[in-house]
C-alpha cells in the first residue's frame, strides 16, 4: 500500500493495526502520471541511456579536442646477457674472447602527449555529440508520449468500466421495480403468475449482467497496474472527461505542430542528421592526417642491480622528443573509401526518404484522428438525446403497466432499448476521449482547449 507502506516504516508496530483497518486513497490521474514516469519499464530505459551523456562528454574532451595523456610511473627490471659472439676489428664476426654474463638494470618513467586530427574530424565529432544528445532526447520524449497516451487511455477506461458497472446496478434497481409491479398486478388478478416470472428472470439476467461488467472493471484495474510498474490500484478517483466541441480546433494549425513537435519525428531528423555528418566523414576522410607528439622520459641505466628502483635524480637521464607528422590518405584503401562515401550517401538520401514518409504519414494521421474526432461528438451529442427520451419512454411505460395499458413484453422492450441507450451514451462519451488522445498523440502536444482538463504536468 502506497501511504501505509510509509507510515509503517515510521510508526512500527504501533501502525500495524491501523495499517490493517484504513485502505489506500482512490488513485488520481495525476498520481498516475507520476508513478508511471518513474515505474514505467519502458521510461526507465530510455531516461537510462541519459545517464552517458556525462560519461561521453569527458570522453569527446579529452579523447578528440585535448591531446591525449599516457604516463608511465614506474617501469624498472633487471636482466643478464651472456654475449658469445664478438666482432674483429674488421667487423667480422669472431667468438667473444670474453665469454660471460653481463647484468645491468634501468629504472624507467615517461609523460607521452598526443594529438590527432584528420581534416575536420573534430568539427564532426561536436556535430555527432551533439546529434547523439537530441537523439536520446527525442527518445525520451517520444517514451514519455507513449506512455502518457497509454495511461490515459487505460486509466479512463478503468473509470468508464466503472461507470458501466453503475449504470447496470441502476438497471437492476428498475427490474426490481418492475418485479414489485408484477407481484402486485398478480396480487389483483390482473396478470398470470408468468409476468412475474419473467420480471424474477429480467433480475437474475441483470445480475448475471452486473457480475460480468465487475470483472470487466477488474481486468482494466489489471491492466492500469501493469503500466504502472506494478503499483497496486484498487481504485481510482473520478477524473473530469475533457469534453468539448471540436469544431473550434484548426487541423491546418495542427499539422503544423505536429511537423515540428511529432516524437516520431524528432527521431527521424535526428537519424537524418547523422547520416550526413556520417557523408561528411567519409568524404574528409581523404584529407591529410596531421599527428602532434610530444614525449618526456627518464632512464636510468647501470651495471648489476644499481639503477633497480633508482629515483634519484640526474640531467643526463632525461630526454625529450616531439614530432610532427603529416599523413596523405587519398591512396590508402582507395576503392574501401569511394565504397564507403557510396554507401553513406545512399544511407543519407534512404533516411530523408523516409522523413519525408513520415511527414506525410504524420499530417494523414493528424487529419484523419480530427475527423474522428468530429464525429465522434456528433455521435456523442446524439447518443446523450437518445439516452434522455428513452429514460422518459422507460419512466412513462412502467406508469403505464401499472395501470395495465401495456403488457409486460411491452414494458421489457422499452427497458431494454433503456439500457441499450445509456450504455451508448456512456460509451461515446469515452470513445470521444480515446479520439481526442489519439489525436494529441499524433500532434505530438496536448490540443485541448483553455478550460477543457487536462492531464497533469508530469504528462507534458
């Protein structure tokens, strides 16, 4: 349990008992945004591959702009030759007079500085690091969205679930009621005992009708947890349906949105970009190479074991080396490299082709989901009329059975297309919902007028 979870740990065995006695609060939409940015499996990976963008930013310091630092602190040995051969004075190769092991030992330490640079390498590096960066961005966003479509869509089912299990509860009480009509109709001998059988029928139906909408209620529950991360959700509270009328939404203004703030294609453009810094390297990669190294060492050299972990100190042992080289690399892999510039064309030119599919694809789902969108509150403004004169037929027919003006077949039909009418009604109010979520979706950004609810800021 969320709250007593806390309290327990504070309170110890002195909130065990209450713990047993108080339930956990109805969840809130807003609490459900909250939890679902941090449990949701599907978050949690994308924000993790956030967590290099420090670890790469040292990396492209220190690894491309600054020249690199290898030190050496200690290196130090000791070894023995045996020399069997010599040379005469002639340089020709005699058996050494002298035949015998010579040992010596060194003591080493050195600071190599190096740097390396191929055309514009490191201008290309910058624009991938920073490339990399929105990539990763965009598929946070584009998680984030995701997921926020998916939770209002299972947590406003939930709630329409719940609210069908309450319409059919409010069903059963109208077959009581019409079970009581029957008892007394029959009481009077105005009817046979079949009417009230069947009205007894029409209650055990309804019953029947009300346990299955209670585990249709449940699974939603199931399934809202699951997006969660597994947090339990016995209930939810009441969350305002944004209703509104569409008509006001401009689908120009719209598409236009959804072109720059689509995740969908924020990613695109991000692969876009990289397959053209991706040409930009293989077409540099013909430039020269120019390579800086700077290197201070000291070695200690002496006979036997005298320079073995020597330290001190001497001018004569310290040496210094810089060179600078320049690299041509037009005749090295020739053929690999005019394969590679080939490849990452086609590469880039394949990944604007599909930005441009997207585009469209983006634009169409955005027209479409409006028109959806549409009628889907013409459907819901004629569902709710429908709705209100069947209660009126429903609430004059049972009058009328009372008074024995209609049979009770009559009646039952009358009910029936009740029942039939609020359920249409409740279920169009949310099938406007589950338009309007596809339609943000597709945008990229919530299109709900000032006033209308909205979800809360952990959604955006």
């Amino acid at each position: 349990m969320r709250a007593l979870a806390v309290a327990g740990l504070v309170l110890g065995g002195f909130a065990a008992p209450l713990s047993a006695q108080e339930a956990d609060p109805p969840l809130t939409l807003e609490e459900a945004m909250a939890i679902a940015r941090v449990e949701n499996p599907s978050v949690q990976q994308a924000t993790n591959q956030l967590s290099l963008n420090e670890p790469e930013r040292w990396n492209f310091l220190f690894g491309d702009l600054l020249p690199s630092v290898s030190l050496n602190l200690l290196s130090t040995g000791y070894t023995g030759n045996l020399v069997r051969r010599a040379t005469d004075n002639f340089g020709n190769p005699i058996a050494s007079p002298t035949a015998d092991w010579v040992y010596f030992s060194n003591t080493n330490q050195w600071l190599n500085l190096s740097w390396q640079i191929n055309g514009l390498s490191i201008f290309n590096a910058l624009d991938r690091r920073r490339n990399t960066l929105e990539g990763r961005s965009a598929a946070v966003s584009a998680s984030q969205w995701t997921l926020r479509g998916q939770l209002l869509r299972q947590f406003f089912d939930a709630q329409e679930q719940g609210e069908l299990l309450e319409v059919e509860q409010s069903l059963l009480d109208g077959r009581r009621v019409d079970y009581e009509s029957a008892v007394q109709r029959f009481e009077l001998a105005a009817i046979s005992r079949v009417d009230v059988l069947n009205a007894e029928v029409q209650i055990q139906q309804q019953e029947i009708a009300i346990e299955q909408q209670g585990g249709a209620r449940d699974q939603a529950l199931l399934a809202l947890r699951q997006t969660l991360g597994g947090s339990d959700v016995d209930e939810i509270a009441p969350e305002p349906l944004p209703i509104f009328d569409p008509t006001a939404l401009d689908v120009d203004q719209m598409v236009g949105i959804a072109l720059d703030d689509n995740p969908g294609l924020r990613t695109a453009r991000a692969n876009l970009e990289d397959a053209r810094i991706q040409i930009r390297e293989s077409e540099q990669s013909w430039w020269p190479t120019l390579s800086l190294n700077y290197r201070l060492s000291r070695l200690a050299q002496d006979r036997e074991t005298a320079a073995l972990l020597d330290f001190g100190y001497n001018e004569i042992d310290i040496g210094q080396n810089f060179g600078v080289t320049l690299s041509f690399n037009a005749l090295q892999d020739f053929f690999g490299t005019r394969q590679s510039q080939a490849s990452a064309r086609i590469g880039a030119v394949n990944q604007e082709i599909t930005l441009n599919e997207q585009r469209l694809q983006v634009e169409a789902d955005v027209r479409s989901n409006f028109v959806a969108l549409r009628n889907a509150w013409r459907t819901l403004e004629l569902a709710d009329r429908s709705a209100e004169i069947a209660v009126q037929s429903t609430a004059l027919a049972r009058e009328e059975y009372r008074v024995g003006l209609r049979t009770f077949e009559e009646l039952q039909t009358t009910v029936e297309q009740e029942a039939t009418a609020r359920r249409q009604a409740l279920t169009s109010r949310y099938a406007f919902v589950d338009a309007l979520i596809a339609l943000e979706e597709s945008v990229g950004v919530p299109v709900r007028p000032q006033g209308v609810s909205q979800p809360g800021p952990e959604a955006n």
